[in-house]
C-alpha cells in the first residue's frame, strides 16, 4: 500500500490525492496502481497476489512423482472423488440449515404483525397502524443490525460474495474470501439481512458458502480456529484448492435454483480460467449431490415424504401451464418472439441503469462511508431498513388497489401444488386496508416472501392492475439498487428475478388489455421479464439460460430466454458492464478477460513485461535472501547466473542491448527509481550488505572477442550453473549497468519457498559442499501452506548470515517462457489458460530480459502500454 509520498502525492486505499495536479500520466497511475483523476477510474492494485495454479516441478515433486505409482494414482483421484461428494453434500446441508432459519425468523414476524393485539388487518379497522409499523419496525431493525454486526467481524462477509469468487477462480487470491469465519458470518448473517426485509436474496450468498466449504473442507484445517486441524497429506497446494473452490460455487448455484447443470456452467463461464474434462465431470458430481441432498431432506422435513424430491432447489418457479379450459393457450408462439426480443432491450437498458446508480453509491460509500468508524455503516444498513419498511408499508396502505377475489384467488390453480409451494395460495394473498371479499394487490407483493411473490407473478392470472406492478416495479427497483452494497450479506438474483417478473407482468397486462392479444399467456411473459432483467444486470448468459431452464422444468422455454438473455446483455454491454464486473473494478481487483482485443497485438511481450528484475543466483548468502525478501513485495524471483561474455556489447549510447531486445534507459531508470523507493521505505539489512563481501571473489574469465556466443552455451550445457556468487544479489546502490546486465536464466523459486528454506535452516557452509546442505521433502515444503510464515515476524537471530544456501533444489528449472517478440494475444492466452502467476521473458541465447505478471495483462495497463506505442510511432 502506498503511503505518502512527500508534500506531492497521498494516496489511500482506494484513491490517490494528489496536491498538483496531473502529478502522474495515466500510464505511470496503471504501472504504479492508483486512481486516474480525470475519469475517476479506479485502476488495478498491485497489493493482490495471484494463485501458484501452475506446478513447480522441483526435486521434491519429483521425488513424489517417482514414488507414485498406477495404484497411488487411482487411490489419489479416489479421495479426490469423495472430497467432492462430501463438498456437494455439505453445500446441500448449509442450503438447507439457511432456508430453515429464515422460513423460521420470517414466519415469527409475519406471525407476530398479523395476529398480535397491533395486527395491521385490525388496526386497519381500529385506527392503530401506529403501532403496527413501529413492531415491523422493531422487528426489521433487530434482524438488520445482527446482520451488520456479524460483517463487522468479518468484512468480506458482506455482499453476496459472486465477485470476489469469481476473482478468485480467476487466479486471483483476495484475502479473507474462503475462510471459516466468513462462512459462519455469511450464512448467519444472510437469513437475518433476509428476514429484517431488505430487498435481498439468499441464493446468491449461496455461491460464496458452497466455494468457502469447497476451500476449507479438502485441508481439514482453519486458520480461523487453530484447533481445528489434522493431518490430512492431501491436496496442499493451490491448483487443488482451486479446483476444489469451482466445485462448490457450482454446488452452491445448484442447491440454490435446483439446476446442477446451470451450476456447472456458471463455475466455467464467470471465473475458472484453466479447465479441463476430469474437472468437468467431478464438479458436476458435486454440484448433484447438492441439488438432491438439499432437495432429500427438503421434501422430507416440509411433507414428510423422505425420498420423494419435491423440492429440488431453494428457489423453484413452478409448473408453467395453461389451464385446461382455455384451448387456444399456448405457453408462447413464435410471433412472441417479438415481443421478447422488444423486453431484452428494454431489460438491458433496465440492468444499465441499474448498474450505472450501484456505482455512483458504492463510490460515494467507498469515499464517505468506508473511510469513517465501522458504526457508520451498521447505521446506514439500518437506515435503509427503516426506510424500506415505511416505503412497504405506506406503499400497501396508500398505492395497493382493492380487488375482488376471483374463484382462481380462492382455490388457486393446477400450478400451485403443494411440490412448489409449501403455502396454500390464499394464505399468500394479503387483505390488509381492503374490505371483506377484496385483497390488496400490493400488499400481497410486499407483504410476502420475495419467492412466493415471484411465484404469485409467474402463476395468479388477473390479480394485479397495471398501475400496481408499475409503481412496484419502479419502487422495488430503487430500494434494491439502493441496498446492494450495505453492510449486509446480500444476493441480488431473488431481488432482479422479482423486479424483472413484475415488469414481465406489465408489458402482458398491457398487451391483453390495450392491444387485445388475449391469448398470450401472463406467466411466460413475467419468466421473461425476470430473465431481461436478470441479464442485463448480471450480463450472464449460457450459466443464465441453462438455471432458468432448469428451474422451471420447462425444455421449450430454452429459446425464448436464450434470446432474451443475448439481445439483454448486448444492449447493456454498450453501455457499461455488468454488476459483478463493476464491482470488482472498484475494488481494483486484476481481473483477466477471456481474449485480448484485436487491437493489442500490435504490442509484444517486450513492450508490456517489467525489465526491472529482482533476482537470486543458484548459491546465494542468508544475509542477501534476507535482505531481499524484506526490501521487496515480489512473490517470485528469477534464478540466474551472469553471462558476462554479452558486456561488451551491453551499453551503446541511449540503448541497452541484450541481443535482440531494446530498452529504452529514461524507462529503465525511471522503474528502477520507483523501486529504490520502496525498498528505502522498508527496514532492511544495509544495502552494503548485499555487495560482494566474500573473501574469495570468484572471478570469471573474459571470453574471447570473437568466439561465437552459441558455441559458449554448448560448451556450457554439462554445466548450469559456472558462474556461483553468493554475495551478489541486486542491491538499490547498484548502478544501472550493474542491473541490467545480461543474466542467463535458469528457473523460478517463490518466496514462500524462500521463507521455509530459511525457517528450516536449509544451508551450509562456504567451507563446506552444497551437497551437505539438508534436504527439505515435498511435505515438508507444504507444511505450513497456506498460510506461510512472513519475513518480517521471523526472528533470524540464530541463522549465520555468511551460510549459504542452494535454491537449485527447490526451484522450478522448467517454467513457462515466451520470446521479447511474442505477440500479446499469445501471450494472454498462454498467461490465461495455464493459470500461470510469472511468465519469464528469455530471449534467443537463454537470457532473461524481463517478467510479465497478472497487472502486466490488465486492460488498463495494456491499454497504457498502448497509447505509449502509439505516441512512439
């Protein structure tokens, strides 16, 4: 995190200020992280660390790899099978244990305001609604400010999770986000945000706990409570870890809308960025066994029927169908398309504005809200419950229209069975301010759960003027849009489903009435509504279609809201992007897309990589390792040896030369300044520490002048590493010649294996060979994963800084690599798809010229990179 810097520049969490003006270019604000004044952008955060999903094949691993065997094999992918058996049933239970609970809390409310001595259908006819709204008030504020308790214990809790999932199967690892703590603050804090009335919903927190049990069951341990652990030799590592986190997001989307197939798609299309068959077919196990664990002991605890499955998903639409006494019915016909078509534009223009308002309130929270004492927030989340509840209330009494009960109001219809509902339809219709034989239309919007009022929309025929469901539509649109982002676990599928159906319902209401198309049928068009609506906010679509397929068991509406679905997300993506991806930009979160635009490859992996390395020689000193680790924030470090045969042709006049890559030196020079000072800004050991302090300085001969360079390398292939110096180690007092002087490649280590080697004592002597030094196994390298020790609280006292140490072991000798010439796409794709964190740029002769990182791949950063190739021309 930046600090300030001098009277010039102070920059925060989430912005920088800045005493002059235009202190930096966009482009030094995108290397650097920060906020781009002139359109108020919040750029990518380098302070982000991206997940090891590549293997590092070092001489642990491959001692383990020798090891296994055929049998080890399937015994390993056996375990791996009942681990996402076990994900899927534990989503499907914590399913069940929140619908529980909130039809429980929801129930005692209901309860309490319409049959205490302060009911409001008696207080409508005594004159005391007073007292009706201050005991909803009571109980709506009390379930609101639990919830907003339980995100001050853990902030990440809040929301409802799908962004920071999403960036985590991306390859990006936010703090905090699969943790035990955030699934207990999660799911408590969901059915109390749920049941106080917020425009909220539960299915989408669902995705986020089905991830956190995805993450936290494989490792049989918690960082959260320590006491938790055992010793589980399995899956120790982040490509695991995310795999396993796929499977239950996916779980989590299935137990949630019933849709296991939906959930599998959603898991592939919004984040995981490697896949591949064998994943494929364990996360959709996974996301089965959640759809009818949860669906096993649904059916069974609300009818009684164990084994039946009646109820597959938290969320269900129901049965569309005509009534049988209305032949010329048709669910739709083709010249609905139309019309559906006509809904996707307005639902994409509904999700863009929608979208466009979340935005300017999360930055006014960001600027007004978040910086002040945590109270400030509780106090906002109960301000918006206070005023929600008075707008419903004052709403039913003063908007809702009075209508007379029809014979399909009082015994319902075919679709409202008792395997979709488990209210009867006349305990859902609300009579509150309405004399006997009429109900209150609004009322019975508000004054019910949010899904049996989608449900009253998809299913009552008749039952709501065009006047009602507009100013609903328009009412509920605000206040939800209004509330995601509060300090509240918090969905946003229930709320967009709802607000979606009800303006689905007006545009049949208005056909039928004004137009005169009296054969279409209402629910189809309310089911495409909430789908136009749906999408243009979220911007899904193959996850979306396959979800609402599935949760309403209809095949032939497939169709109709894949169409939808497109022409939505195409009318909103013109003007902004969805809810999820705008609010991962504001966290500032590297998110990578799925491609590069085309215009990009006009750029090269020269022109985006960072030329400033920070590096390690195979044999290196404790004191070097240390100080490095603690004067700098890298997560990688090059391992290389000097190929001081190329000097002579490094420096010629404003250009340094490796070969054939081409730098300019004010560049060089001014990365190399940014980072001198944040290496000053740290407590280090002297810089003078790390310059060649050893008493026998092992010096390289000079190759002659004319001795060709590859026959050097042939020469050296028996011999990887000639050239050992284990004092030398980049230092901030070295001169620019002396840094980026040609160096030849030979792997990666990471810090964290940096850090156990140091922990561990694994070094030797100079007077001693590298081969005493002690061996660390592949177990004992995981041990302490995934939370490995910091440099900075380890106390070093008792380690020789004159030891050295052999990283040559515990590197990667064989990681990825691209050419200086290697065009971005290719690039992007490879960076992508392996699900890399560094990707080394080697040129011709095995020379590493650069690096490239998640933030070097940022749309904001290669779009900089551009303007700068442009402005060269």
């Amino acid at each position: 995190m930046a600090g300030c810097r001098g009277s010039l520049c102070c920059c925060c969490r989430w912005c920088c200020c800045c005493g002059e003006r235009e202190t930096r270019t966009p482009e030094e604000l995108t290397i650097l992280g920060g906020t781009q004044e002139e359109e108020d952008e919040i750029l990518p955060r380098k302070d982000y660390e991206s997940l090891d999903y590549d293997r590092c094949i070092n001489d642990p691993y491959l001692e383990v790899l020798e090891s296994m065997d055929n049998k080890k094999g399937r015994r390993y992918e056996a375990v791996k099978w009942m681990v996402v058996f076990a994900i899927g049933v534990c989503t499907g239970l914590v399913g069940l244990f929140v619908d529980f609970f909130v039809r429980l809390f929801t129930q005692l409310k209901f309860g309490v305001v319409q049959t205490s001595s302060a009911a409001v259908e008696e207080c409508s006819k005594k004159g005391c609604l007073a007292l009706s709204l201050l005991e909803l008030l009571g109980f709506n504020l009390t379930f609101v400010f639990l919830g907003s308790l339980l995100v001050l214990i853990e902030p990440v809790a809040a929301g409802s999770g799908i962004p920071e999932i999403k960036c985590y199967l991306n390859g990006v690892k936010v703090p905090g986000i699969v943790r035990l703590r955030t699934l207990i603050c999660k799911v408590f804090g969901v059915f109390f945000s749920v049941a106080g009335g917020l425009f909220v919903g539960k299915e989408g927190p669902m995705i986020h706990s089905g991830a956190v049990v995805g993450a936290g069951l494989p490792q049989f341990q918690s960082i959260s409570f320590q006491k938790i652990q055992f010793n589980f030799p399995y899956f120790r590592s982040d490509r695991d870890k995310r795999d396993f986190v796929s499977a239950g997001a996916a779980a989590g989307v299935a137990a949630a809308f019933g849709a296991p197939i939906g959930g599998t798609l959603f898991s592939l299309e919004e984040g995981s960025s490697f896949w591949n068959q064998g994943l494929t077919w364990k996360v959709l196990f996974c996301s089965m066994s959640a759809t009818f664990t949860l669906n096993f002991f649904r059916s069974g605890i609300q009818f009684g029927s164990w084994g039946s499955f009646q109820l597959p998903g938290l969320l269900n639409f129901g049965e569309f169908k005509c009534s049988d006494s209305d032949k010329k019915c048709h669910l739709w016909t083709a010249m609905d398309l139309g019309f559906f078509v006509v809904m996707g534009v307005i639902g994409g223009l509904l999700g863009a504005t929608f979208n466009c308002l979340n935005k300017r309130l999360a930055k006014y929270r960001m600027r007004n809200v978040h910086p002040k004492p945590k109270l400030v927030r509780v106090l906002e989340s109960l301000l918006v419950s206070l005023v929600t509840t008075v707008v419903v209330f004052m709403a039913s009494m003063v908007l809702g229209e009075c209508r007379q009960m029809s014979s399909s109001s009082q015994i319902g219809n075919d679709s409202f069975q008792p395997q979709v509902m488990s209210e009867d339809v006349n305990s859902s219709i609300k009579t509150f301010f309405c004399p006997n034989e009429t109900y209150n239309d609004m009322a019975t919007l508000f004054f019910n759960p949010q899904e049996s009022a989608i449900l009253q929309l998809f299913h009552q025929d008749g039952t709501f003027s065009p006047i009602t469901l507009a100013l609903f539509f328009v009412l509920y649109f605000l206040l939800a849009c209004w509330t995601y982002g509060i300090s509240v676990p918090s969905g946003l599928f229930v709320p967009s489903l709802l607000c979606g159906a009800a303006f689905g319902r007006l545009v049949a209401n208005v056909l039928k009435s004004y137009i005169g198309l009296g054969h279409i049928y209402s629910g189809t068009f309310a089911l495409i509504g909430a789908a136009a609506f749906l999408g243009g906010v979220v911007r899904m679509t193959i996850s979306l279609t396959v979800i609402l397929i599935e949760s309403t068991n209809e095949i032939t509406y497939g169709l109709p809201i894949m169409i939808t679905l497109m022409v939505a997300k195409w009318t909103g993506d013109f003007f902004n992007k969805g809810i999820y991806d705008i609010h991962v930009g504001l966290r500032g979160v590297p998110l990578l897309e799925w491609e590069t635009e085309v215009e990009m490859d006009k750029l090269r992996a020269s022109d985006v990589m960072e030329p400033n390395l920070t590096y390690v020689y195979p044999h290196t000193r404790i004191q070097s390792l240390v100080s490095i680790l603690r004067t700098t924030v890298h997560h990688a470090f090059p391992v290389v040896t000097e190929n001081r045969g190329n000097e002579k042709e490094f420096m010629k006049g404003n250009q340094l030369i490796s070969n054939n890559i081409k730098f300019k030196k004010s560049s060089i020079l001014t990365r190399a300044g940014e980072q001198r000072k944040r290496s000053q800004s740290m407590k280090s050991y002297p810089s003078s520490e790390l310059r060649n302090m050893c008493d026998e300085h092992i010096a390289s001969e000079e190759p002659a002048e004319k001795e060709d360079l590859l026959q050097q390398m042939l020469d050296r292939r028996y011999t990887p590493y000639p050239n050992l110096y284990p004092d030398q180690s980049p230092s901030e007092d070295w001169t620019m010649e002396e840094r980026f002087r040609p160096l030849t490649f030979h792997g990666l280590i990471l810090r964290s294996q940096l850090v156990t080697l140091l922990v561990r004592g694994v070094c030797y002597s100079e007077n001693q060979s590298s081969a005493s030094q002690p061996r660390l196994s592949y177990a004992e390298m995981a041990e302490d994963y995934p939370r490995y020790p910091d440099i900075h609280d380890l106390d070093l006292t008792l380690l020789n800084p004159r030891m050295i140490v052999d990283v040559t072991p515990y590197m990667n000798p064989s990681p990825f690599t691209v050419s200086p010439n290697t065009h971005v796409s290719q690039v992007f794709n490879l960076f992508r798809t392996m699900g890399l964190r560094h990707l080394p740029v080697v040129n011709a002769v095995g020379e590493i010229v650069g690096i490239i990182t998640r933030h070097n791949l940022t749309y904001e950063f290669l779009q900089a990179r551009l303007r700068q190739h442009y402005q060269s021309i």
